[in-house]
C-alpha cells in the first residue's frame, strides 16, 4: 500500500509519486489512525515504568502488548509490507510520536523493537525480557542486518531454556566471529547464518559449562 512519509507545508508526501485516488485515500486513513495510535502507546509506556535504584525498568509485558497492538494495526488491518514498514517507522518518528518517550535518538527504533517483539513466541520473549530484547537490537551486529530476524525466526521455533543474558553474550560471541567484518559482505545467506549458529553453539557450551561449575 501507499503511506505518507512526511507532511509538508504543501501537504503530506506519500511514498509513491503518483499514487491512485483509492492509495491516497488508505494512506490518509492509516495516517488518522496513526496520529492517535502513537501517542496512546507512548502514555502506555510510560505506565509500565517501574521505579528502581538505578533510576526505572519497563515491565516487560507492556513492550509486547504495545508490539501486539502495533501489528495489528500495520499487519492485519493495512497489510504494510516489510518495504513501506521502513517507511512508517521513519514517519512515526518524525510525524506521529509526541513525547519521545519511546524513540530516544534517530540510531534506536523502540517501537520497532516492540512491534518485532510481538513476533516472538512468547516463552522466548519471556525467556529474554524486554532488556535483553532491546540490547539485542541495540547491537549494531542486528540493527544493521535485516536477515538476523530471519535467522532468528527459525532458532526460536527449535531451542529451549534460553535465560536473560544469554542474547547478550550471544552477540559478543558473534562479534568476537565477524572481528569488525560488516555483515553485508556475506551475500549468502547460509555463510552468514553459520557464524550466527556457531556464536549460539559456542554461547550454549560456556552457559552450560557455567552451569557444572556450580
């Protein structure tokens, strides 16, 4: 579908240049929707905080529950594919988000964050947490490469018992691997999801080994 990118003085911009009467119309229609959507969201982030002596933490079921809320949305109602999310990401930064709560800096999408953790089955996102979660995307190993989530997809499905802090080293792991290599240079997908799969082996063994020692 067609989406608006930005509002300009002469009126909104869509991503497509000449979209249809019918693309135009949708797009405005998202955008409504949008423009209460975000807000909402960000004051239900802010409800989840939770007080520490380190200054505050999210419960971690909000940021899936705002995820949940988001893909319905984008996914069930509008049908945005993968390419025009990209764009709506950006434009909720620049148009829709009020309060900056979510979406710290132009480097981290939270919201994307979210919407992604939504996808996850849910005794893996609880494995996790919502910390870990956003330290994995963080990493500019995943936010950089749009194929580790493809990756990821089919190692959640199959392993179990993953515990917090398991993501976190799993990504030292594969930095340790790539040793400052960009991941774009591997233009088969196999060669690079066999150096994600070698730094999960490697993390599982040292975790398990952790675990003996005790």
């Amino acid at each position: 579908m067609t989406v608006i990118i930005r509002i300009s003085k002469d009126g909104p911009v869509f991503n497509k240049l000449t979209p249809s009467d019918d693309e135009r119309k949708q797009a405005l229609d998202l955008h409504n929707k949008l423009k209460t959507l975000i807000p909402d969201l960000e004051k239900e982030y802010e409800k989840g905080k939770i007080e520490t002596k380190r200054g505050f933490r999210v419960d971690d079921k909000i940021p899936r529950l705002i995820g949940e809320k988001l893909r319905k949305v984008l996914c069930d109602e509008y049908n945005v594919t993968d390419e025009e999310l990209d764009w709506v990401f950006k434009a909720i930064k620049e148009i829709y988000s009020t309060q900056g709560a979510i979406n710290v800096s132009q480097r981290r999408d939270i919201l994307k964050y979210m919407f992604e953790a939504a996808k996850l089955p849910l005794a893996f996102y609880s494995s996790i947490g919502w910390d870990g979660w956003r330290r994995l995307m963080d990493s500019p190993t995943v936010r950089k490469e749009k194929r580790f989530l493809k990756w990821l997809e089919k190692k959640y499905n199959k392993e179990k018992g993953i515990q917090k802090g398991f993501m976190r080293d799993f990504i030292k792991e594969t930095n340790a691997i790539l040793n400052n290599r960009d991941t774009f240079i591997f233009t088969d997908d196999n060669e690079l999801f066999a150096i994600y799969d070698k730094a999960w082996d490697i993390t599982l063994k040292k975790k398990i080994g952790k675990k003996e020692d005790k």
